[in-house]
C-alpha cells in the first residue's frame, strides 16, 4: 500500500493581504506613527488598505501619515473607544 502526503496549501499572502484594511486610531502619535505605518507596509499590507483616523493630534501625527501615503481621516471629539463600534 501506498501512502501519498498531501501537503495543506498556503493562502496566498498577497490576496489576504488585499482583503485586510488596518485602521489606525491616534492622537498624538507623531513619534511612532511613522515606525508603525513603515512595519505594516514591509509585513506586505497595502498603502491603500491602510487608515490613520486621527482625533486632533497637535503634534506630527498627520503630517508623519500623509508622507507615508496612506489615507487620514480628522476627526474631533469622539476619541480612541468609537472605532470599535
């Protein structure tokens, strides 16, 4: 009798990737925003799945996302807690 090893397959890593969109809460991250934004692009997510919703950062934040290309979204007054909603 013989036995054939079937191997599971993969997903393809570049579809998943086109199938997530990663949102990213901030205030005030000017400092970090752009390591995240850089690390996410290198693990293969796509610039055009990627959000910064901003909630008035004072800081770089906004300007540190726009260099990088991906879309911001301001807003005020609601905060970190109603992305989750």
């Amino acid at each position: 009798m013989t036995h054939t090893m079937i191997k599971p397959q993969k997903p393809d890593s570049e579809d998943h990737m086109n199938k997530v969109t990663v949102i990213i809460p901030t205030l005030n991250e000017g400092s970090s925003i752009g390591k995240v934004i850089d690390e996410l692009l290198e693990e293969g997510f796509k610039r055009d799945r990627i959000i910064v919703v901003d909630g008035g950062s004072t800081d770089e934040t906004i300007r540190e996302a726009e260099l990088r290309h991906v879309t911001v979204i301001q807003q005020e007054g609601k905060g970190k807690a109603c992305l989750l909603y």
